[in-house]
C-alpha cells in the first residue's frame, strides 16, 4: 500500500474515511494508531511516520478505498503542499500546521543545517592521547558529549517541524529550572535535554509561552 500512503495525506484521509463512514474512534481501534494522532493528523498538527501511513492507507484499502483519478494525477509534492490542509514542504521537509504556528520554522532550518556542518566537523576531530599514545577513554566520553548531544537536537528538530512535541522534548522552560535544580532531572530524556541546552547556544523558542 505504498502508493497510496504518498497521497493519504490530511485531507484526503478525512475524505476516505467519511467516503466509508468510519468515525475517527473506530479506525484508530482498528488500526492501533491513537485516536489524538489520528485528530491531529487530520488537522495538519501532525505529520504520521512512514510505517503509520502504510497502516493507515492499508486499512483504507482493505475497506474499499481507493486515491481517485484527481488525486493520483497531481505530483506527490504538489499534494502535500495543497491549501486545503496546510501542509507544506520546506527543504524536503513536510512541515505541519503546529511547527508554523508556534516556531519560526526558517530558523529551526538554519540551526539543523549549522547542527549538521558542526557534527561532521565533530566525528572527524581526532581524541588526545596519553602519554604513550594510548585510548584516553574518559577524554572520549568527554569529547563525544557534544556531537552527541547536536544529534538529539537534530531529532527534536525533525519531530517539532512534524507536530510531534507531546511529551519529548520537555517544555524549555522546565530545561531551564532543571539546569538549576538538578533533582528535577528524573529521566534520560530530561538529562539529554539539559545536554542539548548546555552543547548548544542556539536553540529556537517557540512563539508561544510554553508555561
């Protein structure tokens, strides 16, 4: 069902599922895929991974639908990109409704590409060695902190463009206390968000407050 997953996109799953007289809470028991994924994929708030649209389009399919003429004769890109649901394509990049409205989407694109140009730098430095010229391995661990960290930036960076900012990364502001009161840091995606934020001297607030 890949060929249609490419043109399930916001809309048209709205219209296939009203053309079969599903409710959202039907297909998202059917499917496995939350009822709110399912909401804001809908809504444009959310871009669904690969393997969620091959499920999506496979259940379609398994009911009888099938992407009309009108659709599968327009270009991939210029489906995604249509005003009628509010997608768009930036730099390769599906970018949902929820990333435009709350964050300046063209510098979260600038900082990907400067995180990307500074993690090549990164992997191909050369560790200090001992005096022998031994491995160093706490100089490794050391010197490894940042690229590593500029990596999971770059992920947070792929889901906030997506729509997918429940749960990771944690609100910025809570970062902030966190830096300051280490006790509040109580999982490995609390203490990578520190380490992004300490690695990193850009980062891209949302527009809106994130209290």
């Amino acid at each position: 069902m890949q060929t249609q997953r490419k043109y399930l996109t916001p809309d048209v799953s709205v219209k296939a599922r009203e053309q079969l007289n599903l409710s959202q809470a039907k297909v998202a028991t059917e499917t496995g895929i939350s009822r709110s994924y399912l909401n804001q994929f809908e809504g444009s708030k959310r871009v669904l991974e690969d393997h969620l649209l091959d499920t999506l389009a496979s259940y379609y399919g398994s009911k009888g639908w099938k992407p009309d003429a009108t659709i599968l004769a327009k270009p991939v890109e210029q489906h995604i990109s249509s005003p009628e649901h509010g997608l768009s394509i930036i730099d390769g990049f599906v970018v949902s409704v929820e990333a435009s409205e709350n964050y300046v989407v063209e510098d979260l694109l600038g900082e990907y590409y400067a995180n990307n140009q500074e993690i090549e730098q990164l992997m191909s430095r050369e560790f200090t060695r001992g005096i022998f010229g031994g491995f160093i391995e706490d100089e490794a661990i050391k010197t490894s902190l940042r690229p590593l960290a500029l990596m999971a930036r770059q992920y947070e960076i792929k889901r906030i463009l997506h729509g997918q900012t429940e749960n990771w990364p944690s609100p910025l502001a809570k970062t902030s206390k966190m830096i300051g009161d280490v006790s509040l840091i109580r999982t490995s995606g609390d203490y990578i968000q520190v380490l992004m934020v300490n690695a990193s001297e850009r980062r891209t607030m949302p527009i809106v407050d994130s209290e």
